[in-house]
C-alpha cells in the first residue's frame, strides 16, 4: 500500500511501512471502514503531526495516548481539537499551567498547529480510534510504528527536549537515548491527576534547552 506521508518521514519509516505488521494494520483499518464503523481522525488526518513537523524540524516531542474518540475531535496532533471546538479538560489544564509557567494569556484556541509548525511533534503513540471507544485500536500495531518514530528521533536527531506526561508516556523513556536528547516528566495533565501536573514548569524549561541548544525556543502562546 502507497503511504501518504510527508516525504522525509515517508524516507526515514519505510522499513516500518514494509514490515508485515503494517500490512496487517492497514488491512484491519480497512476492515473498519468495510464494517461501517467511524474511525477518527478523518484518513487524511492520520499522518497530520508529520505533515506539520518534518524529521529535520523537530525540536520538541509532546507524547499523548491515543486519538480523542468523539466527533470533530481528532485531527491527528496529541491534545489538539480544531477551532471551534471546546478544548478538552486536558488541554485547559495544559493552557493553565502555561500561563502560570510563562505568565502569559492563552487564548483558548484549542488548535495547536501553530505548535506542530514550530517544530512540537505533537505524537500520540496510537493514531487511530474507533468513535466512542477509547484505546479500541491500541493493539493494532500502532505502538510499534510509533515506538520506531520515537527511536528513529533518538538516534538521528540532537538535542531534542521529549515531554513525558503521565505514566503510559514515561513508559516510552527507554526509547530515548538521554545522552543527546533531554526528557521532562510530569503527572499527565487530565484532571484525574488531581492537579499533579501543574507546577512542572515543563514550557520555560523547554525554553531554557533549546536556547542552551542555540535552537529558537517555541512561541507557546496561542
């Protein structure tokens, strides 16, 4: 099957796209689609955090779980909605913590393209969900494609700054080489974290690197 994937990712993954499992979870995704049943993102959102952030691009990894499962939600970036829809609880908790962090005023725009273009990989480790069903296609292979992501970025990119929320994305730690790279963790910021999230400070700090790194640092503000 032809990949449509931004060029230089489509470069650096096609070993991925050639391994038998991804055969195996494209044919169930397919499979999905044959059964009448709504996968979200939309197909063409699938591949959206690549198309915004290629490999010479990224600066900052943010790791989420998997897609939001309702509707007009899932757009392909880790906590991004599209404008006009309301930001989900974690997202508000992200936007709170940066304005405490940085003293700034968020807009509450809930899209984070704006992100993604100034190099924030905004990587969920499983890029597909059936509506309404959270983690319904964690088992599908998308953790090992994404896993192959993670580490193509550790050995061929420097000084990148990953952001580790919440236990599933420190899980990913050992894909890291924390040699070249820096790694930041912290509570995940749902609310089921009970405000543990808040306080981590992870935005200057991010900051703080990539200026260190003599890379731009990221305007955070929406």
């Amino acid at each position: 099957m032809e990949v449509r994937i931004e060029e230089s990712w489509k470069q650096a993954l096609q070993s991925e796209f050639d391994k038998p499992y991804f055969a195996r979870l494209v044919a169930f995704l397919h499979g999905e689609k044959d059964a009448g049943r709504t996968v979200y993102p939309p197909g063409s959102r699938i591949f959206r955090a690549f198309e915004l952030t290629p490999v010479d691009k990224v600066k900052v990894v943010i790791l989420g779980q998997d897609p939001y499962h309702g509707p007009g939600q899932a757009m392909g970036l880790s906590f991004s909605v599209p404008d006009g829809v309301p930001a989900p609880p974690s997202l508000k908790n992200i936007f709170k913590e940066i304005e405490d962090d940085l003293g700034i005023k968020m807009s509450g725009r809930p899209n984070l393209e704006d992100w993604a273009r100034q190099g924030v990989l905004l990587l969920n480790a499983v890029l597909t969900v059936r509506a309404g069903q959270p983690t319904s296609h964690s088992n599908i292979g998308w953790q090992e494609f994404t896993d192959a992501v993670i580490k193509y970025i550790s050995d061929n990119c420097d000084g990148v700054v990953f952001l580790l929320w919440g236990n599933f994305a420190r899980s990913k730690r050992d894909l890291i080489d924390t040699g070249r790279h820096f790694v930041l963790e912290a509570a995940h910021p749902s609310p089921l974290a009970r405000g543990a999230f808040f306080g981590c400070r992870h935005f200057s700090r991010t900051n703080e690197i990539l200026l260190n790194e003599h890379k731009t640092p990221i305007n955070w503000q929406l």
